[in-house]
C-alpha cells in the first residue's frame, strides 16, 4: 500500500474532526451562555461604616504669591535656516531646498550633477 493515500487520509480524517469538536464546543457554549446564571448577592440589613463630610471651607481659597497675567509669546520666523558645518556656519539660500554631504561639508549641488544618462550599477 503507498504511503501518500494513507498520510492523507490521516489529515482529511483530523481535518474534519477538529471542525467538529469546534462547531461542538460552541453549541455548548450557547447552551451555557443561555441558561443565564444569575446570582443575586445577599444585601446586609445593615452596614458598618464610618461617615467622613468635609470641612466647611471658605467659598474662595487666596493665592499665595504674586498675580501674574499671562503674557503673549511672538516668535519670530527665521528667513532662511543655518547650516553648520566644520569651517563654520552659514545661512542657506531659500533658493536651494537640498544639500550634498561631502567629505568637505555640505554644499549645494551643481546642476551639471543632475544630467542624466546611463545608470551606473555598483
């Protein structure tokens, strides 16, 4: 007899049962769920406890220190952002949105650079 009938027999056979014992164990669990179990606590006649009521404060509690009235903030926008590099730092021109990283620094990419051509793969 070969092997690969039997082998798949075994898992169409474990396949169908575990289905089974799945759709099994949520029917009981509906049954159970629906029979609704409902346990009433038993409510004490009466209750040891002590009552605490807060103490009578004032209707309005003084600050301690100064009145200080909020101040506005204005910040002020920079014109163009600053670059630092390793000479010093410099401002960039609104113009040039993106720098290149080079051993020297950064510096602002030549339009000759941006040509394209053939694709060099490393």
């Amino acid at each position: 007899m070969e092997l690969i009938p039997v082998l798949s027999t075994i898992i169409l056979v474990a396949t169908i049962s575990t289905f089974l014992l799945a759709i099994g164990a949520y029917i009981l669990y509906k049954i159970r769920e629906g029979k609704g179990q409902q346990v009433v606590a038993p409510v004490p006649s009466t209750v040891r406890a002590e009552l605490y009521t807060p103490a009578e404060t004032p209707a309005q509690i003084p600050r301690q220190g100064p009145e200080v009235a909020p101040q506005p903030v204005y910040f002020e926008p920079k014109t163009a952002p600053t670059v630092q590099t390793e000479a010093g730092s410099y401002v960039q021109p609104k113009e040039h949105k993106f720098l290149k990283y080079t051993s020297d620094g950064y510096i602002i990419p030549s339009k000759e650079e941006k040509t394209t051509g053939t694709l060099k793969w490393k």
